[in-house]
C-alpha cells in the first residue's frame, strides 16, 4: 500500500531528527517542516485504512474526524496525542519565535516521533502483510 509506504518511508527520515544540531534554526525548521508531512501521511494512512474497514467517515472525514474515528478501531494509539498533533500542525505555520520553534521541536522528538512508532508497530501486528500489496 503506496500510503503505508510513504508513512514508513517518511518516519526513517524523521527518525534522524535527535541526532541533528537542534540548536540550528535551519535544521529545526526542517524537523518541524518532516514532522508536518509525517502526520499528514499518518492520518492518510489512516483514511485508506478506514475505507478498508468500511467506515463512512473515510469518504469525506477531515483530519480531526479522521483521528477520532481510526482511535475507535486502533487501541494503540494516543487519541490525544493525535489531536494536539493536529493543533500544532496547523499553528507550526505560525511559529516566527525561536523559544516555541525549540519547544516544538523538543515534543516531536519525545512524543510525536515515538508515537509514529508506536502506531507504524500497531498497524503491523493489525494488517501484516496486507499493507505491502
């Protein structure tokens, strides 16, 4: 599945981020520049796989229908974490201040990257081999 491709592919990327000079304006912008497009693959992902599962909210759900919706069927994830995810997503456009940069770029190293993790393990033990077609 092209969609569980990019997410895998994108995560590797993003994996890099702890062992980056985060002091560097330039190389946090990037980190939070990977980080927005590693959660618009995950709730992508998501969406295929809800219409996978046949729930309805895949043919027009937004991101916040979306997460609420796959954290019904995928106890693994972090329902609130998704969601704050979101929110800083859609404020990380914002960001001119370099302390709030910094603070971003901290939480994505030591939550949001590990719940990528977490969720990529999770879709595994669900599907299998199924997302490799």
């Amino acid at each position: 599945m092209k969609k569980y491709d990019n997410y895998v592919s994108a995560l590797a990327s993003l994996r890099e981020a702890p062992q980056q000079d985060l002091d560097n304006e330039f190389i946090q912008s990037g980190i939070i520049g990977k980080f927005e497009l590693q959660f618009e693959l995950g709730w992508k992902l998501f969406k295929a796989l809800l219409a996978y599962e046949g729930d309805p909210v895949s043919a027009s759900g937004s991101p916040r229908d979306t997460i609420k919706t796959a954290f019904q069927y995928y106890d693994f994830m972090d329902e609130t974490l998704w969601l704050r995810m979101l929110r800083d997503r859609n404020d990380s456009a914002h960001i001119y201040d370099a302390d709030r940069a910094r603070n971003l770029v901290h939480v994505i190293i030591s939550e949001y990257i590990p719940e990528f993790e977490r969720v990529l393990d999770g879709l595994d033990r669900r599907y299998g081999t199924l997302l490799n077609d």
